[in-house]
C-alpha cells in the first residue's frame, strides 16, 4: 500500500465515496479497478475506527428512473438503483457499526454527484466538529471529485487518498484533471508529502 496512513486527530473524519457494487468491474457502471480500492480502503476505515474518529460512506441511492439514466437522455446505464443488489455497498467494504450512511442522488429529477448536495452530510461534519475530511472512493472523475470540491467551499480541509482512487475516464484524463482540480481548489493528497 502505497500511502502512509496518519494517526487521525479529533477534528478528523474519513469519507467512504461510493463503493457499491454496480461501480464494480462487472458492475452495471464498473469503474475498471474499482475493486482494487476496497483494502486500502479498509485500513484507513479500520485506522479511524480505533481512533474513535467518525466514518461516512457515501452511496448513490437513485429512484429506478433517475434522469442520469440513459432510458431518460441521461449520460448513464441504470446503476445504484434504491434497494437493488447493485445499490448495496461492495462485498469485502469493512462497515463499522457506527458508520453513517450519506445516500445522495434519491431525487427522480436531480442529478448529484456530491455527497453534499441535497444531504445534510456537512451540518453532520460540522457537529462533529470535523475540520478535515480524507476521502477515497469511486469515481474520481465525478463523485470524489464534486465531494472534494463542495467539502472545500464549506470549509473543510480535503485530503485525498491516493491509493483509494480510481476514474471512470469517459475522456482520457478525466482522473488527472480531476485530481489537478482538487489541489487547485486547495486540497491535497496523501502522497504529497508529511501531512500536518
């Protein structure tokens, strides 16, 4: 595992984005190495658990006739249906007992590719009194990065794990450009270097 994993201080929260299973190689919308993130993903989710130090996961939670799907213009095959399989989060995620679940995208005529948008995901950070937020997940083209964007323009500090990460790549690099978008927003990386 190629990040170093930090002690999580108080002010510390670590958010999940999306490990479902429709994301899955095989999945209705597999993102091609999407399975590789689940035991990075699980050290860190076990690292927070020992430091008593919350964890969200986030998942997509569509009604069956979402407007990102293809069946009404949308620019995708149907994926994380509400209480489908391909919804339910991926075999092998480790889920703390006290994990709480943000589901986003539960509008028919809303799309929302954040965890914040249309959740109450940052007022549950706030009374937390989280300050900084490491996120991994899927994908990073789209949910990891609209999470990261909206977790800066409310305030939080974003550490991106680098290993937890993998884009869908409609366009040849979507995931770098995404990446360059988070640290120019002023979020960082784990594999930049000492985090303080």
């Amino acid at each position: 595992m190629g990040a170093r994993i930090p002690l999580p201080r108080e002010s510390d929260a670590l958010l999940v984005v999306d490990i479902q299973n429709d994301f899955m190689p095989g999945g209705a919308l597999g993102v091609r190495g999407g399975d590789a993130v689940i035991p990075v993903l699980n050290a860190w989710i076990e690292a927070f658990e020992r430091a008593g130090q919350p964890v969200f996961l986030t998942r997509d939670w569509h009604p069956a006739d979402h407007c990102s799907f293809h069946e009404r213009g949308g620019p995708w095959p149907a994926h994380c249906v509400a209480g489908s399989s391909g919804g339910e989060f991926a075999l092998g995620l480790h889920r703390p007992a006290n994990a709480v679940v943000i589901s986003k995208a539960t509008t028919r005529d809303a799309e929302a590719y954040s965890a914040f948008a249309g959740t109450d995901l940052a007022r549950q950070l706030t009374e937390r009194n989280v300050r900084r937020v490491f996120l991994g997940g899927l994908a990073t083209d789209y949910c990891v990065l609209n999470t990261s964007l909206d977790a800066l323009a409310a305030g939080f500090q974003v550490v991106v794990i680098d290993d937890a990460i993998r884009a869908v790549e409609v366009h040849p690099g979507d995931g770098a450009a995404a990446i360059e978008s988070i640290r120019r927003a002023g979020g960082a990386l784990v594999s930049d270097g000492p985090l303080e």
